[in-house]
C-alpha cells in the first residue's frame, strides 16, 4: 500500500534518483549519494518556504516511489486567486501503470483545494506525450502555451 507526504530531507537520494530516470533527467540530473550540495540548498529553501510542498509518494516500507512539488501561487488576477502549480512529477517505472500517478496527482490537488486555490496547473515537455495523455485523463486541460528561456 502506497501512502503521501511531506519529503524529508532523507528522502533526497531516492528523489534525485526518481528525477533522474528518465530519458530527459539522465542529462540534467546528478543521482549521487550523498547529494550534490545544490540539493541540499534548494531542499532546505523548499522547506523554508510555505508556498512550497515537496511531495513524495511512499510504498509500505516508507521508502519514495514517487515525488513532485507544488507551488502555491498568490495573484491579483482572477480576483485574487491563489493557484496551485505542479511541477517534476515522477513516478519509479515498477510502479507505472498500477493507479499510484493518478492517487498522487488527486493528493496534490486536495492540498491545492486545502489552501483555497482557485485552479491548479502544470506543464510537461512536450515530447513527454504519455505524461500529458495521462494529465488529460484526469481533467488537465492544455488551454495555453507555455514559454520558458534559459538563464
């Protein structure tokens, strides 16, 4: 049986692992043990942060079989509506397919609904087309284009 929470700063290894398995992670990812310092740093501003929530999907034994971050966005447009931003969702290969990406997704939401926000959004590469076949499944809808620039 699968559980959600909040990461702890000894799930690190197993999160950087899950980001960097998968053909786009294996390029921009350094899976070491113990992390690479960067790590470290943006987990602890993470945690320091109350508009962020790193998640992580666990199996029985505790141990990350998933992991993703959400961002909780105030705004002034919308009448001030808050929303709710997913982002580096994965999922471990051996548990794809068994149900645990779509309970994980719904958790994310919940604590979207559980801050109040109005809408929750996320991107997903463009060449990741089950990811967005699977986003759709559960309501997402591609309703802009989204633009990023490297720095």
């Amino acid at each position: 049986m699968h559980s959600f929470r909040r990461a702890r700063r000894s799930d690190l290894t197993a999160i950087i692992g899950l980001l960097a398995d998968d053909d786009l992670g294996q390029n921009r990812e350094i899976a070491s043990d113990p992390p690479d310092a960067r790590y470290l740093a943006a987990f602890d501003a993470i945690e320091a942060d109350p508009n962020q929530l790193l998640g992580v999907a666990v199996n029985g034994d505790d141990n990350p079989v998933g992991c993703l971050q959400l961002t909780f966005i105030p705004g002034l447009s919308r009448t001030g509506m808050w929303r709710g931003q997913i982002e580096s969702v994965r999922i471990a290969q051996s548990e794809r397919g068994s149900g645990l990406g779509t309970r994980f997704i719904e958790w994310a939401v919940a604590r979207c609904e559980e801050r109040g926000c109005g809408l929750v959004q996320l991107t997903s590469d463009k060449t990741r087309d089950d990811a967005i076949r699977f986003y759709e499944k559960l309501g997402f809808v591609a309703s802009h284009e989204g633009l990023k620039r490297n720095l």
